[in-house]
C-alpha cells in the first residue's frame, strides 16, 4: 500500500524506519516544510529530494497514495487530517488525536463521514504488560478490580526548547494520553469523571505544569488514580511505563520496573507471589500497530486504536485538564 509519511521531526525519523521496513509499504512522498529537517531528510536519511514537499495537498496530488502517517505537532494534527480526507486518505495519526477536545471530536466525525479509516498511534498498549494485564483481569485473577494506581516519575522531555517544553500542560495532554488509554484499556472500561491538580516543581524545565495528581472514576466503580512527576532529575523507576498497582479482591497485579507480579497475601490463606511471564502476542510496540492498521485497511474494519474510540481517552485528557485550571473540581465528562 502506498503511503505519505506527513512530519520529518524527532518521532518522524522512527516512522520512517518501520514503513520503510514493512514489506507491504511503499512510501511515495514526505511532507515537511522546515528547510533544516528536509536537509537532514536528504543528506542523513536517504529520502530522495524530488518526493519531498511542503504541503501535503501537493503530494498528494502528485502521487497517488493509500495512506497518510501524520507525524506532525498536535496542533496541526486536524489541518493534516481534514487534508488526507478532501483527498480521500486513510489516516494513521500520531497521539495526542488533537490538543483541543472540540477540534478532536469534530475530526473523528469527519473522518467518519469522509469513510476512511482514522487511527491513532497509542503504541504504549502494544506491549507485554498492558497486553498481560488485561488478559489476566479478563480471566478474573484478582476478582473484579477496585482501585487502579499509577506513578510516573520521568525526566520527561528535556531537550529544550520543543513544544513539549514550551506549552502548557504537556506532561498531561501529551504524555497522559499513553497512560489513560492504557487505564481505559487494561480496565476494560471508561472514565465517568476526573479531579486533578497540577503544578511545577521549582528546579522543572517545562514552561507549563510536569507534576499532577488525578482521581479518574470509571465507569464500573473503579477508582483510578495518577500521580507523576516529569521533570524527576533523580531515580526513574520504569522507564516512561510508570509502575502500576491493580487492587482486586484476591490480589493484587503490580507492574514492578518492567516485570508483572501477582500477589496475594492474608492470614487465612496460602500466600502467593508470583513474577508472571509476559505475553508475546499484541506487543510489537509501533511496527504491530502499523500491521494492525494495514489489516483493518485490506478487511475493511475497524483497527484497534481507532479514533472514534480514541476521543474516550481524549476525554480522560481533557476532563482532567478542565479539573486542573478549576482547582480540582470533580469535572464529568459529559461536560466536555
Ligand atoms: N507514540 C509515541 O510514543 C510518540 C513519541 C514521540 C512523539 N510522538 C508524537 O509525534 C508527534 C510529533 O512529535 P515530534 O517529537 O516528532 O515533534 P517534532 O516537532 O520533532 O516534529 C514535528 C515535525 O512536523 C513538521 N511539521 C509541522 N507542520 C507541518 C505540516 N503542516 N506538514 C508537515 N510537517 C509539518 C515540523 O517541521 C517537524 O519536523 C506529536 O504528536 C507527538 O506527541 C509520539
């Protein structure tokens, strides 16, 4: 299938690889519109200079195509989007969907009305725990679970001067999004509402808030919880994962560093603890969502991570952004 790689920034070079790499892609134009990273493209990473443009509506009316990779800022991820459709382009756009809830529910409503496929990059539940996790609950390892914690402490983003550096709320909008699609997706449930507070630490680098704490309430009862620091200059426990405590009436499911152990400790029973093996299938990370998109393009379905299910962990986003900015109000997301 043909495709139009759209962003040649820091996270476009990896998804560059993985199309080059899959046998079923043949990438026929790039579009970036910054001379130094179409330099870079050319001299660095071998893309020829005449299937380099500035706008996607050029490229795509010169070469016929498939599919887009939108590899851009959130900001521009409608523009780019809105353009794929006129052009009748499927969309595999990179997270956050938007960084505006409104603009994200009005592109998911034009994708839909476009009829192509719109899916959205949450390669974080791609991968052996989530994927182990979620099985284990379906399987009732722990009983129906009750409580949900999880800790980010990450020296996130410190190169300075990207946009990760210089807008407001970041570590939530950009960040989060990973992990409450991974709440969303581990739990097999949706988030009802959100109370949040945010703030800076003094030593931070980010112009805008990299520390939060959030209450999520899902929509069986689950409590949900997420506590983070992105600008930690000390110990990084699990990498961007974070570590994860599932509270279940037989147990508990932690994610310790990046091992999964089962635990199971009161007096009137045996005691378990356990480190589980992980699964191997659905955790090929962005090269297996990629697959996943292409299949969804060939059978005509839905992918996994597709961008009308996205907007239930945009909401999560947004509601807790809307609760910060009101000082922890409990915000629904019927609000939104
Ligand atoms: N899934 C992940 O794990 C993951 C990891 C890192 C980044 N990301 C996401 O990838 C996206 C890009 O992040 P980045 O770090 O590569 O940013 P970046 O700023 O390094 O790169 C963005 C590129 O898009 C180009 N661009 C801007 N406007 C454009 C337009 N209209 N058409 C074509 N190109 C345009 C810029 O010139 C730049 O080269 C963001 O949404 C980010 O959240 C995802």
């Amino acid at each position: 299938m043909k495709a139009i790689l759209v962003g040649l920034g820091g996270r476009g070079k990896g998804w560059l690889r993985d199309l080059r790499e899959n046998p079923e892609v043949e990438l026929v134009a790039v579009v970036e519109p910054a001379p130094k990273n179409k330099e870079k493209a050319v001299k660095e990473l071998e893309v020829p200079e005449k299937i380099i443009f500035d706008d996607l509506a050029d490229a795509a009316k010169k070469h016929k195509a498939d599919f887009i990779v939108d590899v851009t800022p959130p900001a521009i991820h409608h523009k780019v989007a809105y353009t794929a459709f006129e052009h009748g382009l499927h969309v595999l756009g990179e997270k956050p969907l938007s960084d505006k809830y409104e603009v994200a529910r009005d592109v998911v409503a034009a994708g839909k009305k476009a009829g192509v496929k719109h899916m959205i990059t949450q390669n974080y539940r791609w991968a052996g725990l989530p994927r182990t996790t979620r099985r284990l609950l379906d399987q009732g390892a722990i009983g129906q679970v009750g409580q949900l914690d999880v800790s980010l402490y990450v020296n996130w983003a410190d190169a300075p001067g990207s946009h990760y550096v210089t807008q407001p709320y970041m570590f939530l909008t950009d960040m989060g999004i990973h992990h409450f699609d991974m709440m969303r997706y581990t739990l097999g449930t949706d988030c009802v509402s959100a109370r949040a507070i945010t703030w800076n630490l003094p030593w931070g680098w980010h112009q805008g808030d990299a520390c939060q704490l959030i209450l999520f309430r899902m929509a069986n009862g689950i409590n949900a919880t997420h506590r983070g620091v992105g600008c930690t200059v000390g110990h990084v426990p699990a990498g961007h994962n974070g570590e994860w405590r599932y509270e279940g009436p037989k147990g508990t499911l932690t994610w310790e560093g990046f091992k999964l152990f089962q635990t199971h400790q009161h007096k009137a029973d045996p005691k378990i603890r356990e480190e589980i093996a992980l699964d191997t299938a659905g955790t090929g990370g962005p090269k297996q969502l990629l697959g996943d998109f292409l299949k969804a393009l060939k059978e005509g379905k839905q992918p996994e991570c597709n961008a009308e299910d996205n907007l239930k962990s945009m909401a999560m986003v947004f509601a807790a952004l809307k609760s910060a900015k009101e000082d922890g109000r409990e915000v629904k997301i019927g609000e939104l």
